[in-house]
C-alpha cells in the first residue's frame, strides 16, 4: 500500500488550525501595539523567514493577514499563503543571489526593487515587506500607500534617505509627529526600510538584531501576555491608544490583494 504506484496516484495534505485568526486582525481589533506586545511576532516572523530561506524559498508576499496566529499559543505564528513563491538558488547549501523578473506581492508590502523591469535580487524582498509589518504593529497605520515615484510618502522617503534621515524619522516628521519607537526599534525599522536593497539588512542579521535579542521591558500595565483572541485588547495597549492617535491622513491599515505582473522574461 506504500509502494511507488500508489505514492504516484495520491497527494496529502497537511493541514492546521490557526486558532487565533490573523495578525491583522489582531492590530485592527487593538489599533497598534506596544513595542513588547509586538516583539514576539517580529522575532516568529524573522525566524519562519530564515527557515524558508535556509530551504531556498523566498515567500514575497507577506503581510498582515498571511501571519497566523494560535489561541494556545500567544507567541506561535503560521505564515501562509505561499502563492508566490520563488525559489532561491543555493550553493554549497547556501542561498546564493538570486535574480526575479516579475513584479509580485501586494501594494503596500511590496518593496521598491520590484518594479525594476531589468529584474532584481529576492534575497531582501521579504524584509522589505517585514519592516512594513514591524511599523504598521506599532504605530497603528502604512508607511505609505506603495514604494513607487508616484505615491508622494515614498518620494519623500527616498530624498530623506539621501540625506541620511532614517525611515522612522522620515515617515513621522511626514505627519509632523515625533517617533515614539524606542532606539533599538528606530533602528530595525531603519535598516528593513532602506530603499537601497544591496545596503537593506538582511534576514539574518534580522534575527541577530539588538531589538530582537531581548523582549522590551514590562510597561507600567500589565502587557496581558496570555493567550490572545480575536476581540481582546491588552491593557497598556488600551493605554497607549488613548496617548497616541493615528494621523487623520495616514494610510489606513486596510486588507489587499496580491498581484503578479510580468516585465519581459518569465523567472526562472
């Protein structure tokens, strides 16, 4: 029954309860999060990518709602959603720079490079898309409506970073707020949005990173890390909602759909 004939007729598919239902879901139902209520699905993410990574996968289109979250488990994330794939090439067992041609992913998540129609590198895609996530859970809006010339965030972004202005710093001066992200965060954020990708951090130095390498401090209120439902709402998240409020003009936090466009050759 387990012989190559039958193998050759029959699939399986292995399939989890998400019990916990999206991430998304979870910032829309709190408006954004502290930096600790935030920390451990930023450090689940970054390590689900590098194992896909360590495996040639490269996921390019991650967001909110491809995060699965696990009632049981509050700090358990599923990514989902591997529609468009690609697969990296590797040696030695080892990813290896890889070149794409076709613009995938969704609107506000998809980093810049991809709409170059002499192709680009996957290797910095995800932690693009990544950084989007990380400042969306805690300021509570996008960045920016999408990476291209002619949504007016991003051209603002782009003359910022020449001059030596971090992503963080740009995009709240946009609003002219103050950023409240601690230090260690400023400087994540930073390094994941740089629109260069050959000066972009990396995966690996994702997970290696000072703000990852240990959970914030507790705030005053208790930061409810039990576990998480759909409909509940921290305590200092509450707190921190009322101190902070989203600009009127920000860019909603709102659900996209992915898209797959193709520029001259198919990939490979």
């Amino acid at each position: 029954m387990y012989g190559k004939e039958i193998t050759e007729k029959y699939g399986w598919v292995f399939l989890e309860m998400a019990t916990g239902g999206e991430l998304f879901d979870r910032l829309i139902d709190s408006g954004s999060l502290s930096e600790r209520a935030a920390w451990p699905y930023t450090k689940a993410i970054a390590e689900a990518l590098r194992h896909c990574y360590s495996k040639g996968i490269v996921h390019r289109d991650l967001k909110l709602e491809n995060v699965m979250l696990s009632a049981e488990d509050p700090h358990a994330i599923r990514l989902i959603d591997f529609g468009l794939a690609a697969r990296l090439n590797m040696q030695d067992g080892k990813v290896v720079d890889t070149t794409l041609k076709d613009n995938a992913g969704t609107q506000a998540y998809r980093a810049p490079e991809v709409a170059n129609k002499n192709g680009y590198s996957a290797l910095k895609v995800d932690v693009w898309a990544l950084g989007i996530i990380l400042f969306s859970l805690v300021s509570g809006f996008f960045p920016m409506q999408e990476a291209k010339t002619e949504d007016w965030r991003y051209e603002r972004l782009a003359k910022d970073q020449a001059k030596g202005v971090g992503a963080s710093e740009s995009i709240f001066k946009t609003y002219k707020r103050t950023c409240p992200f601690s230090a260690d965060l400023k400087a994540l954020v930073d390094a994941m949005l740089t629109i260069d990708p050959a000066k972009r951090i990396s995966v690996e130095e994702i997970c290696e990173s000072a703000w990852l390498a240990k959970a914030p401090s507790a705030p005053k209120k208790d930061d409810g890390d039990g576990v998480v439902y759909r409909g509940t709402m921290d305590a200092d998240e509450d707190e921190m909602m009322e101190e902070f409020s989203v600009p009127e003009d920000a860019i909603p936090l709102e659900r996209q759909k992915a898209q797959r466009h193709f520029d001259g050759q198919m990939p490979a």
